[in-house]
C-alpha cells in the first residue's frame, strides 16, 4: 500500500493497483444500501436480535420466539449478507454482519436500521465503524443519555466510497481477514479463561470435601488440607471509618473502587489526604508491601496484593497473612467456588453491596502445607501470564485494526 494525502477525498493508505484510480465519490447512505426493506410478513418462528443480542459485531445468544408472541419491535426480517446497525447509543458499534449458519430465519428489532448494500456489503460493514462515519450519526442523534438517530436522518448521512467496486472489495477483504484474526485469538482468550476457572474448581477442596479433585502428585499423600477461619490465620482490620479532607496532592486514599479485577490498584482515580490525616489512618491500619486487599463497599472482592505502600485505605479489608498463607494462594482461593458460595449464602441471591469486617474474618479457608500453597499458585499464576499476553495481543490486533480504519479510508473533517 501507498501513502497519498494530496486530496481529502483519498485515502493515506491505498493498494497499488489502485494509486490511479482517482478519487473517492460522497454519497448518502441511502444511494449505497437499501435501508430497512420492506416486510410483507413475519415467518412463524424465528431468531429474535434485540439490542441485547449483540456485542462488537458478535451474535450473544439465539432467542427463538414465535410470531404471535413476538415483541412489536420485530420487524427486520434479514437476508444473507444484510448489515444492521444500532440506532441507539450508535458509539458502541455493536453491528452486525449476518451470515446464515442453520436453517433459522433471523428477525432484528427496530432499535436496528436494517443495510442491504447495493455493492460490497462488506465494505459496508467495516465502513459504518469509522469514526468518521460514527461522528457524523452522533451529530444527527436526539437524546443525551441514550442518543439515537431514526433511519430518516440515517439515510442522509453522507459516506465515501471508492468509483471501483474493486477497491471497496480489496479493503473490505483486508479489514475482514483481520477481523477473522482477531476473532480466533478471542476464542483462545476464553479457551484459556475456561481453563483456568476449571483449575479453580478442581485444585481447591469443593464444599464438605477436604481434598481437591486435582492434586499434584508430589502431595498426593500429604494428607487432608486443614479448615481454619481467616481471622484465625490472618490479621484482619478494615481502613478508616470517617472521612477525612480531601487535597490536591498528597497521599492516595485507595477506596474498594480503586481494586481492579485485574490485581492492580488504580491510582489514577483516587482522591489525596494530607500528611496528618495518612498517619493517623496508619496508625490503625498501615498497608505494607505482600498484604491483601479486599473490598467491601460498592466492589466486594477483587483481592489485590500488595506491591508498593505510601497509601492509605477505606472501605477495603486488609489481610496480613502472618507467614501461614501464601498470598498469592490465598487470592486464588478467595476466587474458588467455594468462597463464592460462602458469599452467596449470606447475600441469599440479592446483588452483594457491602459485606462486614466479620464475615470476611469468619470465611472459611482450606490450608494445605506452603510448598503445596506454592505449587498452586505457580500453575494459576502461569494461567493469568497466558491470559494477560493474550489478551495484550488482542489489544495489539485492535488497535492496528483501528489505524487501518483511518488509513484506508479518506479523512474527513466534520
């Protein structure tokens, strides 16, 4: 591909066979793709997309409903290679490209605006993701918390395409293969999430059992791990109850929503304390490298080791592990099913906002020897490695993907 910026109305990037081939045309929507064609009548059962449906261009789930008991909103009866676009809160891009893979009718509900190219409905796709494209739908949208356009003013907003339905081929292809890519490493991502949520079911005894499923064969004859209470394991306080003055600059106060599910804290969305207020904090409750964090208000859990001090907390359990507890053993458990039951019987089905200082003292822990500790955490550890790099790869993908968005297709000031 070539770089050529001498004409709005060109791409910086371009394919070689294509360096002559003279400038883009500006259309509106409605002169590229048929919008929402008509319906004459709904088959009698079929696939129902709602905008539940739909999540970065992937299909969630397959709601089969029946005609009678269809929502009014079911009226985009879709054909092989339709694009639908959502309407409302359009930023999100959760479009769809539909492919029949079994022998259902697919119905999109109105919160889509149904596109049946006249050319590449391909290129189509990738182009309705361009930010150009998408600034220009939210400079039509109604609505400030859920901005939306009617397929009205859709249809009117102009779009660029190449004279040559080569051209729109080629780019579509290149985007697509892409995407193709960054869908087979997503699938390996989950593969790997799957299997490390396997692992924490089975290396960690299950309830009324006292050995888990999976042992590594170095322990296996090192006898039943031991049920303790955290509190009697562990030193358990909690932060600050009161609320002290905030400052510009200071000490951080990491609040349960500083604690990211990811074991890291966020210290970009913190708010400060002065020198007084920190050490007064500290004197009750002062955090120090190798200690566990755990919220309790808001976010409940997402254990976090510590790495660096210089902070104070509130809202947050603090957990020193005494030299019993492996730390990194003991956030994995706190992440095991049988934790999670454990939270699930005191909230009995409800959404878990807070939980007292108590309880978490009160959970009940299984306490193998620390070798066998170590050897769990090592392989759960090397998991989350897996899963970081990949998910970083992903990232790697998507963002190349966003820079040929805005290399392939011609920059426009709106």
């Amino acid at each position: 591909m070539s770089k050529n910026n001498e004409n709005k109305l060109v791409p910086r990037l371009r394919f070689p066979e294509f360096e002559n081939a003279g400038e883009w045309l500006e259309k509106k929507l409605k002169d590229v793709c048929e919008i929402n064609p008509k319906v004459s009548q709904l088959p009698d059962i079929f696939v129902y997309i709602d905008l539940e449906s739909v999540d970065k261009g992937k299909l969630l789930q397959k709601k089969i409903i029946n005609r009678v008991e269809a929502p009014s909103r079911a009226q985009r009866l879709l054909d092989e290679n339709d694009v639908i676009f959502q309407t409302v809160r359009p930023y999100q891009k959760n479009n769809y490209y539909f492919k029949k893979t079994d022998d259902y009718d697919y119905v999109a509900s109105t919160g889509y605006a149904q596109l049946r190219a006249f050319e590449s409905s391909m290129f189509l796709f990738q182009l309705i993701h361009t930010d150009s494209f998408v600034s220009k739908v939210l400079n039509k949208c109604s609505g400030s918390n859920y901005p939306a356009i009617n397929s009205s003013d859709l249809s009117k907003i102009s779009v660029e395409i190449p004279n040559n339905p080569e051209e729109q081929q080629k780019i579509a292809s290149c985007l697509s293969s892409l995407d193709e890519v960054i869908t087979a490493e997503s699938q390996k991502l989950e593969l790997y999430q799957q299997h490390k949520k396997g692992l924490l079911q089975n290396l960690f005894p299950q309830e009324g059992e006292t050995v888990p499923k999976l042992r590594f064969k170095e322990f296996k004859e090192s006898g039943e791990w031991v049920e303790k209470t955290l509190g009697e394991i562990c030193d358990v306080r909690d932060g600050t109850h009161d609320s002290p003055k905030y400052v510009s600059q200071g000490y951080p106060l990491v609040t349960s929503k500083n604690l990211m599910s990811n074991g890291m804290i966020d210290f970009i969305n913190v708010d400060y304390l002065t020198e007084y207020d920190y050490n007064q904090i500290n004197k009750r409750s002062k955090v120090d490298v190798g200690d566990i964090l755990f919220g309790m208000i808001g976010t409940i859990g997402n254990p976090v080791i510590v790495r660096t001090d210089g902070f104070a907390i509130k809202n947050v359990a603090l957990i020193k592990s005494q030299g019993v507890l492996n730390q990194e053993f003991l956030v994995y458990q706190f992440k095991s099913d049988f934790i999670e039951k454990q939270f699930g019987r005191v909230n009995a089905g409800g959404i878990l906002k807070f939980i007292a200082l108590g309880m978490i003292r009160n959970l009940d822990i299984f306490v193998p020897n620390l070798a066998e500790q170590q050897k769990i955490a090592s392989c759960l550890s090397s998991i989350d490695d897996l899963i970081n790099a990949q998910r970083q790869k992903i990232e790697l993908l998507k963002q190349h993907k966003k820079g040929l968005l805005q290399g392939l297709f011609p920059p426009i000031n709106n």
